[in-house]
C-alpha cells in the first residue's frame, strides 16, 4: 500500500506530504462544502472516465451554490485484480482536468477490496470552495414571471454509458458531456447576482430538478419542449430503449431560474462560454398551479412533469 501511495497517488497530484490531513489556507467569508461517490460502470465511457467525472461532478456541485472551488480530497476504494494502468489514465484524468480548473486535490485515502467485492474502482470526494459576499443561490428565491435556463442539450452523459455498458454501438457516436461548470458559473455571476437558483440535473435529469424547484419554492413551472435540446443521437438511442430524455442524467448542463428582466443578458454571455454555448430560456415560473411543472409539448399539447418513480436505468453517475 506504502509503494502504492508513493507511486501512483503522490506524484499524480503532487502531495507535499503524507500526514493523515491537509493544512490549507485563503479562507474569508463563506465557504461550501460537498461530498459524493462515483460508483460508474463502465468507468471508461466515451466522452470521458470515473476520475474525471469524480473531479468535475464534484466541482460543479460547489460551484452550484456560487462557490469558487479551492480544493478537494478524494478516497479511492481499489478491487484486487484491477489493471494498473487503467488506474494511471484515472489519475492523469484527474490531474488534468483539476489543473484545468484551478483547484488542487490536497489529501485522500486508499483501500483494496478482494475481487468481486468491488467494480473496479469506487471514488469518493469532498470539496470545499468560497462564495462571495452578496451570492444567495435558493429554490427559496424563486418568483413567478422567472425565467428558466438550460445550459445545454441533455441526455448526453446518460446514454454514453447506458450504450457502452451494454454494447450498444450508434452513428455518429454519443458521447457523455461530463465537463467542469465552474468557469459558466463565474461568467454568470459577473453578468447578474439576480440569479435565484442553480442546479446541475444529475440523477433524474432535467425532469427531476425542475420539480423540486416547484416544489421548494410553491410556485409552478411551464416549460417549452421545443426549447430543450436533446441531440438527435440521444433522441434516437432514447427512441430506441424506451427512455425519456428528460429522466436520463447529465454531467455538464445547468439549469437556472434568473429574474425575467436579466434573462437575454445572461443568455448572451453564457453563450460566449463553452459549456455555454447552447444556453436557453426554456420556460418560465408561474404562480399557478402550484409545485407543479407543465410541458408545453411540440405537437401543441401540455403534459405533467413528475418525480419519477424508481429508476429510468441504472445509476450512471
């Protein structure tokens, strides 16, 4: 384990120590904190991989309450059995991407399981970041007359791993949007801080998230669905599994519910970012019927949007 850890992990992200905690400073005002797992298979998908995924679901988290990520500590729960050089690529992934945003992975921990205990690989994470002085992000703050933001198209993550994980093969291929939505987030606030809430529809989707809006702020939702942007590859590939691209997870799309009066500003300069560059006012927030979510489909129509009940597919994030 001691060969393992000096190997692999310290050099990969640059440990200056090997004390059972890390000593950081910069802290001034409020910080945010997150946690989560990534238990993913396969965790090599097109579009990207666990470690990647672990560092950016992280990052996005804190950076969804208005954060600036400083740092993150990551734990790596390791089956006997698996390739070492499939746990090098994870770690470059990591390392790179953290260098890209800016934020530095400062402690962690390791454990092997015996073979058929584990996936592969498990990753664990905690993130701490700073939010500003004036920054409020709340379902809580929302109003009727908001408007709604989609950052991008969605379904992609979801499907890239249901197709590699069963076999499934699509032209051209789809691949995961997993990607680090801090730097969207910082364009967005420098633009307003009349932005009342964001979230990154993970598990659930799109559906999913804007219910709990309804329902934490009393107020209902119409949403067009000629605005969300689902890719023809995804819509097919849902088409043909029976899937609903609303429900089928994303890792690099926000949503957010902005003042009506700040909408088009923000939509411009979101559309000057990468993760951006597909931005769009999707709905808008209603006063009635309360915590409830309407779609106004493409056919003319209008279908109520719920929590789904158990799992569209299995967990992919």
């Amino acid at each position: 384990m001691h060969q393992l850890v000096r190997d692999y992990f310290v050099p990969s992200f640059h440990l200056q120590t090997l004390n059972d905690s890390a000593v950081v400073d910069g802290f001034r005002g409020k910080i945010a904190l997150t946690t989560d797992s990534y238990v993913i298979s396969p965790y090599f998908f097109p579009g990207g991989d666990i470690g990647l995924l672990s560092v950016c679901g992280t990052v996005n988290d804190l950076s969804m309450a208005g954060a600036r990520p400083l740092y993150l500590t990551t734990g790596f729960i390791l089956e006997e059995g698996m390739p070492m050089e499939d746990l090098v690529k994870i770690l470059a992934s990591m390392k790179t991407v953290a260098d890209e945003i800016g934020v530095k992975i400062v402690a962690g921990d390791t454990k092997v399981v015996e073979k058929g205990k584990g996936d592969g690989i498990y990753i664990n994470t905690a993130g701490i970041g700073i939010v500003d002085e004036g920054i409020d992000l709340s379902p809580g703050r929302i109003r009727p007359g908001d408007k709604i933001i989609l950052s991008g198209s969605i379904g992609n993550h979801g499907m890239a791993v249901m197709a590699e994980r069963n076999g499934i093969s699509f032209e051209p291929p789809i691949l995961s949007d997993v990607c680090a939505l801090n730097s969207l987030v910082e364009t967005m606030l420098a633009t307003s801080r009349e932005i009342r809430v964001l979230r990154d529809p993970t598990r659930g989707g799109v559906a999913t998230t804007l219910k709990e809006f309804a329902a934490d702020s009393m107020c209902g939702m119409m949403v067009d669905e000629e605005s969300i942007q689902v890719r023809p590859g995804v819509q097919g590939a849902c088409d043909l599994l029976g899937l609903d691209p609303l429900y089928v997870a994303n890792e690099g799309v926000l949503l957010a519910v902005v003042a009506p009066h700040v909408a088009d500003e923000l939509i411009l300069a979101m559309r000057k970012t990468r993760a951006g560059a597909e931005a769009a006012v999707i709905g808008e927030v209603t006063e009635q019927p309360k915590q409830m979510v309407l779609l106004r489909t493409r056919i003319g129509g209008t279908r109520i949007i719920d929590m789904i009940t158990g799992e569209q597919l299995p967990r992919i994030c």
